[in-house]
C-alpha cells in the first residue's frame, strides 16, 4: 500500500511540474545519476521507482523494468554491488526510453513491437533480442558520453 501511494503522488506531481520525479527505494544514491542519465536518454516527465529485488528476478535477470504511460518501476536485484547497478540502472533507463517513445512496445510475454516489426521473444534467446542488443549500445554509448564529459561515478 505504501508503495501504491508513494506512486500516486509521483505521477501526480510529475504531471503538475513536468519534470522527472525518481523515487530510490534502495541501499545506494542513485538519484542524481538517474536524473543525469535521463536527460542524456530525453526522458522527461516521468515517474520512475527503483526497487532492490532479493535475490535474481525471475530466478535470472539482474534488472528489470516494467510500466506505461510515463510511470515505470525498476528493480534491481540486491546481489548487484554499487557499479553494477548504475550499470544495470542505465541499461533499464534505455528500455523505458525505448516505451516512453512507443518503440518498445509489449504486446503479451512472448511478442513485442520494436521500431514497427513484431518479435517472439523467449527467456532461452532473451539476449539477443533486438531491444537488448540496443540498449547494451545505448548505454555502452551513454557511459562513454558520461566518462569523457567527466562525471563522477
């Protein structure tokens, strides 16, 4: 319930100031380096919750993102140490990115929509996914982009 309410009040205050609202409901400070790696992603008025996740999600991923409308949730799994999870921050970031702009889109579990071709996506292939294969370039690029412009990891 806290949650439900805490993501209410996000998305009504994103709305009223449009801009980012982050809310970061694990062990590190990722707050300013979410709000940075948003505006290099041009993701704006967005609500956006990080959870930490016991264990693997899904017996498998490090990191997930889910959501629609401009109000997504993260969860990152807690085996993660502190590089890992900007890491998997930014990659998760590239995906909401990807359905903010409707170029991702999730039709059931095992269709998706990705720049106007419909994919079957499986656990077993996962990492080749065509939306995968970007976002490791995205954010591969984004932190390249973060490192030469001189930004404190």
């Amino acid at each position: 319930m806290k949650i439900l309410i805490t993501y209410i009040l996000l998305l009504i205050s994103t709305l009223c100031y449009s801009q980012n609202n982050i809310v970061n409901n694990t062990e590190f400070n990722l707050d300013k380096f979410s709000i940075e790696i948003c505006k290099e992603l041009n993701i704006d008025n967005t609500s956006i919750i990080i959870e930490q996740t016991r264990g693997l999600i899904f017996g498998k991923y490090y990191a997930v993102s889910f959501g629609q409308n401009k109000s997504y949730i993260i969860r990152i799994s807690d085996i993660l140490k502190y590089q890992e999870s900007k890491d998997a921050l930014i990659h998760e970031l590239v995906h909401i990115s990807q359905l903010s702009t409707n170029k991702l889109v999730i039709i059931d579990h095992r269709t998706i929509g990705f720049n106007g071709s419909l994919y079957q996506v499986s656990e077993e292939t996962h990492y080749n996914d065509v939306q995968e294969k970007e976002a490791r370039i995205i954010a591969e690029t984004i932190t390249k982009i973060m490192n030469k412009n001189g930004y404190k990891w």
